[in-house]
C-alpha cells in the first residue's frame, strides 16, 4: 500500500490544522483517545510533526486551552465595543457570549479540564487565563459599579465561577441556552449593581 504524501504547510498553518483535528477528536472520542500519535495518524503527519508542536499531550491540552481561551475573550471584546452603556446591557452580553462559547466548545473544555487536572503547568495556565477573563469583565462594569477595585476583583472573579459553573449545567443538558444566559445577566446584575 502506498503512503500518501504530506501536504507541506507552513508552521502556523500546520498547527491550525492539529488543533482543530485535536477537538474533532475530543468531540468524537474524548480526552483519553487525545495523544499525540492518535493526532499524528487522524492529521495525516508524522508522530514528530505533532510532538514538536505541542511537546506532550499536556501540551497539546494547554494549547487547545488557550485558543478557546482566545477565542472566547476575541468574541467578548468585540461584542463590548458596541455595547450601550448601561450595566443590565453589558451583564447581558457578558452573559451572551460566554454560553454561546460554551454551545461551541463545551464538550471540548469539559474533556480537557477534566483531562488535565492536578497538572502543575495546566492549573498555572487556568490561573492565567482565569485572571485574565476577571480583568476584562471588571473593566467592562467598572463603570456602572461603586465597589473598590479589589472587591469588584473579587466579585469578578465569583461571577466567573459562576459562568463555569452555569455553562456546566448547560453542557449537561440540564438548563437552555437562554436561561443560563438570563440567569448568569442576573447574577451579574446584583453582584455590581
């Protein structure tokens, strides 16, 4: 049987094409089918095509991660600029977005979470990444709150465990798309308001 040969990309384009193979294979299989030989095979490359993008699964975890990550904080300041300015219109679209991210990759961050946890470098990453959404949604209602910096900090940092948690229960099945969103506008609401 012949080898079919491998299309030549170039290394950001390479690496796109492995991430999104990577959550066709979370969606499908889940995180335990997610290796980097598996990866290799399905994208059509060499095993060290795949091991000197991402190093180890772990690393290929913490990438997925983050182009979510990216992914959702690129829709949500976008989706803010045009925001009117009022606080019950900015916890809407907070809210908006976040589950609307989670009808698009939820499966894939539950997978990967759950895939990943107790690592030293993927809690470091959510750390970081978890800072980071806490910086964007306080920058957001700043505006419309009275609280000192850190205790909207900290009230930031409560509202986004409750979005995790919230997307949960929609990835679940458990709630609609519109409630968790209206219920996570809510929460936003009394928490600053």
């Amino acid at each position: 049987m012949e080898k079919t040969a491998i299309r030549k990309l170039a290394k950001p384009e390479r690496r796109a094409q492995l991430i999104e193979t990577s959550k066709e294979i979370l969606r499908e299989c889940g995180a335990d089918a997610l290796t980097l030989g598996n990866l290799a095979e399905r994208a059509g490359v060499s095993k060290p095509i795949a091991y000197e993008h991402f190093g180890t699964r772990e690393g290929l975890l913490i990438a997925l991660s983050r182009e979510i990550e990216e992914r959702h904080t690129d829709k949500l300041k976008k989706a803010l600029l045009d925001a009117p300015a009022d606080l019950a219109s900015v916890a809407g679209i907070i809210s908006a977005v976040y589950i609307g991210c989670a009808v698009e990759s939820g499966s894939e961050w539950q997978a990967m979470s759950g895939a990943l946890r107790g690592n030293a470098e993927m809690d470091r990453v959510q750390q970081e990444l978890a800072d980071d959404y806490v910086a964007l949604i306080g920058a957001a209602i700043a505006p419309f709150s009275t609280l000192t910096e850190d205790d909207l900090r900290l009230r930031c940092a409560g509202i986004a465990g409750a979005a995790e948690a919230i997307a949960r229960e929609f990835v679940r099945g458990r709630t609609t798309e519109d409630d968790a969103a209206t219920n996570l506008a809510a929460l936003i609401v009394k928490a600053v308001g």
